[in-house]
C-alpha cells in the first residue's frame, strides 16, 4: 500500500465517500483495510456476527459455546442471544436480540423509555439489570460503546486497565 489510498475501489460515490473518511480519519498505513471495513459497517445495522467480532475483541472475554452467542468476562456473562420462551413450546435461541447487562434498574429503565425501538425487557427478566437488544434496529458504533460498556460493568477491576491500554498499535479502545 505505501501510504497510496485508493479512494473508489467499488465504483460508486457512496463507497468513494466512506473510503475518503475512512483514509482522512487517521487509519494508519497498513490497517486501511481493517479501517474501511469499520467505516463501512459503522451506519449498517448490527447482527450478531458484529456481536461476537465487538466482543471477541475485548480483553479476556470467554465465548461460551451456545446455539448463538454468549460472552463472558470474569465469569459474568455480559451479553449473549435471547432465549425466547412461549408458553407451551421449546425454547427459542434468537440470534437476532441480544441479552445485555446494564448495571442497574435506573440505566436500564432510562434504556426502555428512551428508546424503546432498541430494547425492550420480558417477564423473566423484569427484576434483573438486563435487556433485550432489537439487533436489526442498532448501528454497528451504538453496539460497540453497548457491548464495552457492558463488558466494563461485568469485568473484575484488576481487568479494568487492560481495556483502556494502548493496543499493539498505539491505539486505545
């Protein structure tokens, strides 16, 4: 690459725009790719592969194995797929809503009444600092400060450095 930026690889005007940000906001030379790659996906909607990528690249944060995704930090889960229960049939993994911890019933009622087309709660949860997250219905940037927020709510304090450390880069998440 050699600090060379190729501002149009798609050939479309929106995609030329989201490079030129993208190359205009300090993406070092070599990471670009990693850079545009945010950038584009910064205004998409979330699913749960953002989920599991935003999660995974927190520090010492343990997947679980599940019919979707289940993350925890300190042994804490700290988010991880919806299992729905209907009166009279089998629970339902849905992959598509994410259960998030948010520290206590203030935040998360400032969460429901605030935006309730994001989150929502269901009978088991009412009495717990959890909510349910619309996945479809959040941006990618919203989902990462959600996550590491969470994450920081779970994580032991002897963690809490290591999140706000200077990666292998230089750069602090």
């Amino acid at each position: 690459m050699g600090g060379e930026v190729v501002l149009d690889p798609h050939g479309d005007p929106a995609s030329a725009r989201r490079h030129l940000s993208a190359a205009s906001s300090g993406c070092p030379v070599g990471s670009i790719v990693q850079c545009l790659w945010t950038a584009e996906r910064a205004d998409a909607m979330a699913d749960a592969d953002d989920v599991r990528r935003l999660a995974r690249a927190l520090p010492r944060v343990e997947e679980i194995p599940s019919d979707g995704f289940d993350f925890r930090v300190g042994g804490k889960g700290f988010i991880w797929s919806y299992p729905e229960r209907q009166p009279g049939k089998p629970r339902t993994i849905r992959t598509d809503i994410a259960v998030l911890f948010v520290g206590d019933e203030d935040e998360k009622q400032a969460l429901l009444l605030g935006e309730p087309d994001l989150f929502f709660t269901a009978p088991g949860y009412r009495d717990l600092p959890l909510v349910m997250l619309r996945l479809a219905a959040v941006n990618v940037d919203r989902l990462d400060e959600l996550v590491t927020d969470a994450w920081h709510m779970r994580a032991p304090d002897d963690l809490q450095g290591e999140l706000d450390a200077p990666d292998e880069r230089g750069r602090i998440r």
